[in-house]
C-alpha cells in the first residue's frame, strides 16, 4: 500500500485513472497509444487480439494482462532517465551535493565494522559519515567482494579479508529473453517509434496470480540483420523466473569485471515457459493482421521446427537487462539477506545499498521505476528531516 503510494508520487503522466496514476511526480511515464505504433506493431496488437488476447490500454491500470503499447519514459523523443529528472539544476547546486562523474569506486574503507568511506582505483580516499552503494547489481556486489562483505570461502581464495560473511552475488536474478525476429516487408519498413508494444500474459504454468511472460514488441535490431533493411522483434522474455544466477570476482583488481552466470533456464519450468512463449510469439507472427508486414522469419529462422526450437533459443538467449538480488533484502533470520529493510548491510554500520540489487526476488517487470521506488522509500525513512515533507510518515517494510 506504502509503495502504491510512492510510486503515485513519483510518476507524472496524464494517461490512466487518478486511482493508479500520479501527475507531478519527478518521473514521466507515458503509455503508448495504438495510434502512435508503426503499422507492424499495430499488426502485433491486432494478431495478438485475434488469437484471443484482451486490449489494454493501461499497464499500470488494474489490469494489464493482455496486449497494448508499451508504458515508456519518452518525452518529446527524448528518453527520461533518473539523472536528467532528478538531478535537476537545483539539487546539482545544493552546497552538501559533490558530483564525479568517470570515477571508479574499487572498495569500501572500514574501520572495524564501520564503514569511514570509499577508495577509488587510482587510490583517492573519500571519508563519509555513511556510504550507500549504488552500483547496481552488478556493479554493487562487485564493489562489495572487493570490500570483503561476501562469502567467507570466496574472499579467502582471493586474498582478501573479510569484514562480513554474506551471501554476496549468490542469488542473482534476471529475466531470459530471445528475439523471434522478423524482417519487414519492404513496403512496411517504418520502425519508429521502435519502442514498442507489450503482451504480458501468464503462462500455463503460472502461479496464483501472477503474470510470467512478456513478448515485448520493438524494431531494436541492426537493419543488416534483415534482407529487407527492416525488422520486428517478438521478444519473449520469462519475467517471473525460478532459476538464480551468481556473481564472483576473478580478481580483486577493480577493471577486471566480474564472473557473471545468470543460470538462465536452469530451472526447467523456466525452459518450458521459454518455449511456451515462444510458440506464442511465432503463433502470433503467422497470424494474418501482423503476417501480412513480414517477409520472412530471422530467428529462429521458418526451417526451425517446434522439435529443434529448444536448441535454438538456448543458442540466441540474451538478458531482459534487469539484473537484481546480488544483495537481496530479508529479515534478521532469512539466510539469503544481506541488507535489511532500509538497505543497511547486517552486521555492519555505517553501510546502505540502494538500487536493485537488494530487491529479493526480481519483480516481472522492467526494473527502473521500483528501483526508484525503493531509494523514495528508503530515502524518507532515513533520513526524513533531509528530505521534509512526509518523510516521518512513511516506514520502510519488506
Ligand atoms: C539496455 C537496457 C535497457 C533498459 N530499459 C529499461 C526500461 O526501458 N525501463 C525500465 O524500467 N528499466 C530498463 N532497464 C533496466 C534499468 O535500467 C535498471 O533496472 C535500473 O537502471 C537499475 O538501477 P540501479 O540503480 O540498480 O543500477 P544502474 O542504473 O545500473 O546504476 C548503477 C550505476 O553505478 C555505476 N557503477 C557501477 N559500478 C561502479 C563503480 N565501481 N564505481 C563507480 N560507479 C559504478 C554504473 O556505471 C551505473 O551508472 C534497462 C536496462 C538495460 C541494460
């Protein structure tokens, strides 16, 4: 109910009821309308409808299982990331605010169990009464390993010391996505706007409520991929994924990246609804409202058979791009937690992460907004009196 209210707060858009929707919030979302889709995206929505899907209009309305054009942040053609809307000229002028851009934070400074500020790879020391990472999960767990705040077997084969034994980077999570990929007809070779439209569904296999499959509609691919010069993308991404990932460092030197393994399809209800998707997206693409702008099939490509598609969608498998729970929040008893419900680290202080990296399970959507839905809520917890209005009203909970 808490984070309801956040994100009304947060969000400035005019689509949608006042019941689910903020207007004057930092954060612009916009949802895509039929009108404004290039005609192969409406042909999806159409297909998508044929083959039994309801129409939505709102996917942060009160129900959004179905197809519809996708929510973005887009303003004026221009994408809307949280650096141009929340750090606006004045926050960038306030007297406490110092911004670095091209700076590599290697690890946290502790003294004992308190963390006094951070070192950078060029070895310049930066004090702070507290220090929140804000790395993003990978970059965060990263900093972390480094840090000594991690597995203990981990940090000794690495040489480094430990300052907390956590369960650091074993339980990554993300969504799997695989591009069935269509070249356009050459006389539908429109592709803007390339993003997009959405059909989110549950699979078969789908618990209680939830909805565990995306095919997310775009024209993101290099125009030499297609002989035509143009494509769509049906891209069927498990939003809702059992399988856990890990992150570790192969070194402690901080410009060497770490070892990512996302474990994707691991689980095998995970394979099946990949699969499931899949099906549904070629299905989808046969159909005539959205055949009809396509001239042939890319990938996996029309002499892959339903007997091979498993093989081929394991060989092309890609990230949604929405890594989270390599620092995973939990209460004091839960083995998997890192960080507590205000994002400070257990059995440290002095310490805060604040990004998706402490999101336990990984929500089945794209992750940005909850990401700033968690640093709002962390934000007027801790430190309400910085922040003024309401902050002492609202409590942090998991
Ligand atoms: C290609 C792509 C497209 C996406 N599109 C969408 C979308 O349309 N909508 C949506 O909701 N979500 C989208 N996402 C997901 C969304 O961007 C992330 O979930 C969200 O940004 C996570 O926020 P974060 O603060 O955890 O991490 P980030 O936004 O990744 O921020 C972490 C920052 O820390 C910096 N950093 C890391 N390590 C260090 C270090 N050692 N020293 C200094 N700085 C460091 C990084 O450079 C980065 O700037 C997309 C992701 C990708 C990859």
């Amino acid at each position: 109910m808490l984070s309801t209210q956040t994100y009304k707060e947060m969000e400035n858009t005019p689509d949608g009821e006042d019941a689910y929707h903020g207007r004057t919030g930092p954060f612009p979302i916009r949802q895509r309308t039929y009108a404004e889709l290039t005609a192969s995206m409406r042909g999806f929505i159409d297909a998508a409808m044929a083959e039994g899907f309801r129409r939505v209009d709102d996917f942060n309305g009160p129900d959004p299982s179905g197809v519809g054009g996708y929510p973005v942040n887009v303003v004026d053609n221009v994408r809307q990331n949280v650096g141009l809307v929340y750090l606006t000229d004045q926050v960038r002028n306030r007297a406490n605010l110092k911004i670095s851009g091209n700076l590599l934070v290697d690890r946290v400074l502790f003294d004992g169990h308190r963390a006094t500020g951070v070192v950078t790879d060029d070895g310049e020391e930066i004090y702070a009464d507290e220090v929140i990472v804000s790395g993003g999960s990978y970059g965060t767990a990263a900093i972390l390993l480094r840090s000594g705040v991690g597995p203990a077997e981990d940090m000794a084969k690495l040489g480094i010391d430990v300052v907390a034994d956590l369960p650091v980077g074993q339980h990554l999570q993300d969504q799997p996505f695989y591009y069935n990929a269509y070249a356009l007809k050459r006389e539908a070779l429109d592709m803007r706007p390339a993003v997009g439209a959405l059909l989110w569904l549950p699979s078969s296999e789908a618990r209680g409520d939830e909805l565990d499959i995306h095919i997310a509609v775009t024209h993101l691919m290099p125009p030499e991929y297609s002989p035509t010069g143009g494509a769509i993308a049906l891209s069927v991404a498990v939003v809702k994924p059992d399988s856990r990932g890990t992150l570790t460092l192969r070194s402690r030197d901080p410009l060497e990246q770490p070892e990512i393994d996302c474990n994707f399809l691991a689980e095998e209800r995970d394979a099946r609804r990949m699969i499931e998707g899949v099906k549904l997206a070629r299905r989808i693409g046969r159909n005539p409202a959205l055949a009809r702008f396509l001239e042939l099939e890319i990938l996996p490509g029309d002499a892959v058979g339903d007997a091979q598609l498993a093989d081929a969608v394991a060989s092309n498998l890609a990230s949604y791009g929405h890594p989270a729970a390599t620092a995973p929040m939990g209460g004091p008893d839960d083995p998997w937690a890192v960080v507590d419900a205000s994002g400070a680290v257990k059995g440290l202080s002095g310490l805060r992460v604040v990004d998706a990296s402490i999101m336990p399970v990984v929500p089945s959507v794209a992750l940005n907004p909850t990401t700033i839905m968690i640093a709002e809520r962390i934000a007027k917890a801790v430190y309400p009196s910085e922040l003024g209005h309401r902050g002492a009203e609202l409590a942090v909970t998991t």
